[in-house]
C-alpha cells in the first residue's frame, strides 16, 4: 500500500506552508474601534431613551388611574358576572312581557277596566272597539305578509328549479351570455348567505345577549359600576345613577311620581370632573324646580355622602334646569396656601389680584378696574383680611393709589401706612367727616377725569393701562377703602350724604379709574344701603347668620337660588368666603389668602417694604392725586407737535409723523397708534389724504390748523380741535317759524380742514363734560 507523499517534503526537504494574510495596522484597529463606538452610544441612548419615557408613562396620572380601574374591575369581577347575569335574565322578562302587553292588548284592556270601575260607558265602548278594529287590522296585515312571502318563496322556488334542470341539461360554456351570467350572480348570492348564515351562527347569539343585557339594565342613567376612580373616597364616587338616586330620596312629591312612574332625568351636563368636585347640569322634571332642591339641601348632601358646605344645587338659566357642584370629600378643609405674591411679583390692578381658590382649585385673579366691593360676614371671619388682601395686591402697582378709612378702633390696616396717601382710623365724628370728605374729593376727581378722557384723542370711554401710565393725566387707579362701612352710613350728621356720595360713585366712577372698597359686618337693609347692595360689581359673603344678610351682600334673590352664605360654619370654615361677580360664573366658593399679621409674625410688612421699592423705582410720589392738584399739567398742544415734526416738508407719511412724534416727546406719544393720530388730526378738521399710493399728511393744512387754534388760545377761547364739547343748551330749542329752511341743494361753504367752533349763545361758552349731568354739574355751569 502506497502513502501518499507529503507535499512539504521536496527532495528530503522540509518546505515552508505559506499563509496568504494582510498585516493590521493600530490606526486600522482603532478606525474599526471608532467605527463600533458609535453604533454603542447611539445603542445605549436608544435603550435608556427608551426606558426613561416608560417610566414617565408608568408614572403618568392618566397610567396610574387606568391601573387603578383595571384593578378594582378585576377585584369586582365576579360581582361584575353576576350583575351581567341578572341583567340578561331580566332583559328576556321584558321583552316577554312586551310581547304578552301587544299579543292580550294589556294598555287597552286596562282602559277599558278603569273605564268600567269609574262608571264611563262612553270610555269604556270606545277602548272596546278599539281592541276589536286594531285585532281585525292586525290579522289582516299578517295574512297579507305571509301571502306574499309564500308567493314569492314559490316563485323564487321554480326559479331555482329551472337553472338546476337547465345546468344539468346544459353545459356551462356553450350556454348564452346572459344566462351565464345569471348562473354567476346565483352562485354569489349562494356563497353570500352561506358565509353569513356561519357568521349569524357565531355573532347570533352573541348579540341576542348583548341586546338582552341593554334591555334589562338599571333605569337609572350612568353606569357607575363599570367605572371607579382610585381615590380614598371611591366608595362614594358621584355619577349620574347616585346624583338621581339622591334627587329620587329628596321627599319632593312630584319628584317622587317622576321617578315612580319610571322617569328617567335628563342631563344636560353629564356629570364630569370639575376642579376639586364633579359637576353636572340637570333638567328636572315637571313641577320641580331648582329652588325647591336647594332647600332641600341638606338631605341631598347626606344622600351623596357629602357635607352641606361640599354639595352646592343652584339654579341654571332656568327655574327648571339645576345646577349641581359636588366637592371631592376634604378638599374644601384646608387653607388657600401662600398668597403667591408673598416674597416677590407685582400687580397690574387692570388685570387683577390673587384673592384666593376656588372651589375648583383655581386661584382666583380678584378684579379690581371698573368694580366695586361689597365684603361683609359675622366678626372673626375674614372679612377685613379679604380687603387688606385687596389692597396688598394693589399696592404692588406703583400706579395705584390708595385711601383707607376704618371706622373703628383696628390696627388690621397699620403697615399699610407709608403706602396709602390718605388713612384715618377711629369712631369720633372726625373720622366719619374725613371719610365724607373723601368720598366728595373723589365726585369732584371723577368730573375732572370725565373732562380730561374727554379732551383724548378718539374721546376713549374709559380709564386704560396706557392712559394710567401717563402720570401727566392723573388717570391713575384709585381705591378708597372704608371698614366698618355700617358705622358710617348709620352716622347720624354724615350717614345721609355719605351714602349719596357712595351711590354716585359705585355708579359712574368705575370707568374712571375710581374703586371703592366696603366691608362691615352688620349688612342689613338699615346699615348699607338697598341703592349700594344693588349695583356693586362684587359681592364677598363669609359666614351670616340669615337670608337677609346673605341677600344683602350677594344681592336679592341669591338665597332663594341656592347661593349661600348661611351654610358657612363659624370659625371652621374661617377664610372661606361664597362670592358673586369676581369671575365669570354665577357664584363661587372661595377659600381666600391670608397673609399673617399677628402677634410675633408679620408678613404685611415685607410687601408694603417691596410696594414703597417700586414707586421709588418709576419715581411716583404716593399721594398722586395731591401732586396732580398742586401742579396741574400743562395739557399736550398735538397740532402744533405735528407740525413741528413736519417742518418744511410739503407733505409727510403718516407713520413717519407717528415715529416722529414719540422721538420728539416718548411720555406723551409713546403708545400711540395711527388710529390715535388720525383722530388727533379729526379734532382739527383734518383728515390725512392718500399720495403716490399711501396715506400722507399735508403741511398746509397742519399749519393751517395750528395757527387757528393758537390764536384761540391767545384770545382766551376753547380751541377749535377740542374734544368732547357738548352743545349749548339753547341749541334744543324750537326753530323759530320764520326760520329760512336749509336748501336741498349744495351746503353752505365752509372753509376747507376748518371745523365749525361753538360760539357764544345766551351769554354762555359751551363747555366740555364728559360725565352725565346732575345736580352739582348744573350748579358748576351756573
């Protein structure tokens, strides 16, 4: 046997095996490593990407509810199976029982029994008579249903016969087009009921159930066994099915024919989740009302497992539609937090102050601009830390100014001293006078505020945050605040005229820029009074002892419509406060801020330290309405500013004009827009034209303009571009009869820009008012 020979061995020699192979080099190594390092960074941030948003998912509130569900549903299951079961079973009994009801005519035989009990032959005839006609009809109708089913079964019969006979006969290729399309529609529809006759075999009865279990279900709307939130309250969760079984349980007696009857109650507004509560709307049935559910308060609470202060029924848009809030059990016991101006922040009065939450849980932006305050409650529950609240917020506006007048002996107000321009404190005669005085130093700051947004260009018809902020104008906010107000109005040598001053303010002063502020803790119909209670924006009620004071502070009819104070327990529910008109809705609960100022712990001291900071920094003396008086400001002569910014242009593009002017003077123009500037050149006969395409303003009519209206003012007359000038009062008179008529033809000519000037009629000048006249108005002109 041969071996075979080895081929490294040549001639007896050993010959080297040789490997085919390429060297690596470090710099290929470490390009393969830095080619390998990136797939792994990209790798690791995928997966820790990945895991951190799962996380965040699992910890999500929305997760954690579905969790929370799921599992009480699973610990739930078998009752869940059980009540499915009930409902199945009581389903098919329904339906058996409307069944026997249509087959025996059960609805009219009972007509017919009632008739024969209550003695009316005639009734009792004509329930008869229709039993027989609707039996004859019902008879006859189905003879004609199964004659046409049978006629048309044996047709569609024969006819299936024949195409068999003939596919038998017949050979599917060779038969005509027609009738081969006929096999082909046959064999669809065959294959179309064979497929659904297997699906009805298998969804069949599993809708019969599905049906089944709709048809015996609870009556009641809702299905608060399916859902349940996880909460600690879960046990008392609140739906539509508890809020009717609570309604049903109320003792209202058509209520209790309603649900006896089977009625079902319509919900306007499911019940949903609201804030810190569950809210719903409800339309009641007939011969309810939602005034009679809100006296019936506390039973309602107790059937939702609630306290009265926790469940709220009020009337909707209707008497008949009911309003209904439910707090989630706890949450209206605890305080409103740090009022969240307490270390650092400012106010702007025109958009409002923190006051407190809601009993959604909101917090509440208290307004202030063009409202008035009314804050009453029994002594110890708030009501003057609800007003220094108030004035707090609005002492971080260095635009706002602030009197304060207590009527009494309380230091509540002392640091708020070095920020307010007026404060007196007291129950001598002296500081009801000073309060009387301010009120009339505010009608009189009212008429000359009327006067100056008279003079503005566009006249605006009220105080605004641009206009507030040119201090040359002395349209700043103002408050007046008065504590203890019943010790004022029942003043017997101030009471009358203070209550006149107040009135006219709460009802003209609010466009102005003038607040009032009022507390007491006696709001009867003797100690504030009726004109007051009526037209103040806003309303604060703590705890009261009655209807009358509740309907005195939140305005007539509120208690009857289930808003009330009454409910609020002393010195638990301290702080909390039901308030109308601060927000949009009919009411709220309010758990107000309070910022400490006791016995070892003064937090007031700090904002009225951060309050004095900003006036400093925007450099406003704190009495702003004793500056104004003592240097009156020269008033801005706009016609000559545009002219001087024009110069010796012919003619000038309005916006070049606009950006001129706030170059030229920033704390008079600065704000301005064209609509400003435009009604500027109105007040002066002078409207701005169109050239080459845009609108321009021509030098001719503005100098004009200027010249006419400084020889006014040399003369000493009312210049010819001021606005807001009323006509003369003889102006209303009669036409005499010899009057010549004006013709139907061209107007008279005018001179061209010029607007026509009041002259002098009867001896007078006509002047500029912007508030409506009155008493002390007529008195000024004569």
């Amino acid at each position: 046997m041969s071996t075979p020979e080895d081929p490294r061995k040549r001639g007896g020699e050993l010959v080297p095996k040789v490997y085919d192979g390429e060297i690596v080099t470090g710099a290929d190594q470490n390009g393969a490593t830095a080619d390998r390092r990136p797939v792994a960074v990209v790798r690791r941030v995928f997966i820790e990407c990945t895991g951190r948003l799962i996380g965040r998912v699992r910890q999500s509130g929305r997760v954690a509810r579905w969790r929370g569900l799921l599992a009480y549903r699973a610990r739930k299951l078998p009752r869940d199976l059980a009540r499915l079961l009930w409902f199945l079973l009581r389903g098919h009994g329904r339906w058996i029982a409307k069944v026997w009801t249509w087959a025996t005519y059960a609805d009219l035989r009972s007509d017919a029994r009632q008739a024969r009990m209550s003695g009316d032959a005639q009734a009792r005839r004509e329930a008869q008579e229709t039993i027989r006609a609707d039996a004859k009809a019902r008879w006859t109708k189905l003879g004609i249903g199964l004659r046409r089913v049978l006629i048309g079964s044996a047709a569609l019969t024969v006819v299936l016969v024949l195409l068999a006979l003939t596919n038998m006969l017949f050979d599917r290729a060779a038969m005509p087009r027609w009738l081969a399309t006929v096999y082909d529609v046959r064999d669809v529809c065959g294959t179309v009921l064979v497929t659904a006759a297997r699906w009805l075999a298998v969804l069949g009865p599993l809708g019969w159930a599905v049906a089944a279990v709709w048809e015996g279900r609870d009556r009641a709307p809702g299905a608060g066994w399916l859902t349940q939130p996880d909460r600690d309250d879960a046990d008392s969760w609140v739906d539509e099915r508890m809020i009717s079984r609570a309604l049903a349980h109320l003792g209202i007696a058509p209520m209790n024919a309603f649900f006896k009857n089977g009625g079902e109650l319509v919900y306007l507004t499911p019940a949903r989740k609201d804030g810190d509560g569950t809210a719903a709307r409800i339309r009641l049935p007939l011969g309810v009302t939602a005034d009679m559910v809100a006296d019936r308060r506390p039973t309602l609470a107790a059937n939702l497992g609630r306290a009265s202060l926790e469940t709220w029924p009020t009337k909707g848009d209707e008497d008949g539609v009911l309003d209904l809030w439910v707090a989630d059990k706890g949450t209206l016991q605890g305080g409103a937090g740090d009022w969240p101006l307490l270390h650092e922040g400012s106010v702007d009065v025109f958009e409002g102050v923190p006051f407190g939450l809601t009993q959604r849980g909101l917090i509440v932006n208290a307004p202030l601009l063009e409202a008035n305050w009314l804050i009453g409650g029994r002594p110890g529950q708030g009501k003057t830390s609800a007003m220094r609240t108030l004035l707090l917020g609005a002492a971080l506006d260095p635009t706002a100014e602030l009197w304060v007048f207590v009527m009494g002996e309380s230091p509540d107000f002392e640091p708020l001293k070095p920020r307010l321009s007026r404060y007196r404190m007291g129950m001598d005669d002296s500081v009801a006078a000073d309060a009387v005085a301010a009120l009339r130093d505010l009608t009189e700051e009212m008429e000359r505020r009327g006067r100056t947004l008279g003079a503005q260009p566009g006249q605006p018809p009220k105080v605004s945050r641009k206009l507030a902020d040119r201090a040359a104008l002395g349209l700043h906010p103002l408050i007046l605040a008065i504590d203890e107000c019943h010790e004022l109005f029942q003043h017997k040598k101030h009471g009358k005229q203070a209550e006149e001053l107040a009135v006219r303010l709460i009802k003209r002063g609010r466009k102005y820029g003038i607040i009032l502020l009022l507390a007491t803790q006696s709001p009867t119909k003797d100690s504030i009074p009726k004109e007051i209670t009526r037209n103040v924006s806003c309303g604060v009620a703590f705890a009261v002892a009655d209807h009358i004071a509740n309907d005195g502070l939140l305005g007539a009819g509120r208690y009857r419509a289930g808003i009330r104070a009454t409910e609020l327990r002393m010195k638990t529910d301290r702080g909390t406060c039901v308030a109308v008109g601060i927000t949009d809705a009919a009411w709220e609960l309010v758990r107000t801020f309070y910022i400490t100022f006791e016995d070892g712990t003064d937090l007031v001291t700090p904002v009225i330290a951060r309050a004095m900071a900003l006036l400093a920094e925007h450099g406003r003396p704190v009495a702003l309405t004793a500056a104004q008086e003592n240097e009156p400001p020269e008033p801005a002569n706009h016609i000559a500013d545009i002219a001087d910014v024009i110069g010796g242009e012919k003619r000038v593009r309005t916006q070049t004009v606009l950006a001129r002017l706030i170059a030229r003077d920033p704390d008079e123009y600065d704000g301005w827009t064209l609509s400003d500037l435009t009604a500027a050149l109105a007040g002066h006969g002078i409207a701005p034209g169109k050239s080459d395409g845009v609108m321009v303003i021509r030098a001719a009519d503005v100098a004009a303009a200027a010249a006419l209206a400084a020889g006014d003012r040399e003369a000493g007359r009312e210049p010819s571009g001021s606005q807001g000038v009323l006509p003369d009062p003889s102006l209303s008179k009669t036409p005499r009869a010899d009057q010549r008529k004006p013709s139907p033809g061209r107007r008279e000519s005018t001179r061209r820009n010029t607007p026509q000037k009041p002259e002098k009629q009867s001896g007078e000048t006509a002047r500029s008012y912007s508030l409506p006249d009155d008493g002390r108005t007529e008195a000024k002109r004569r």
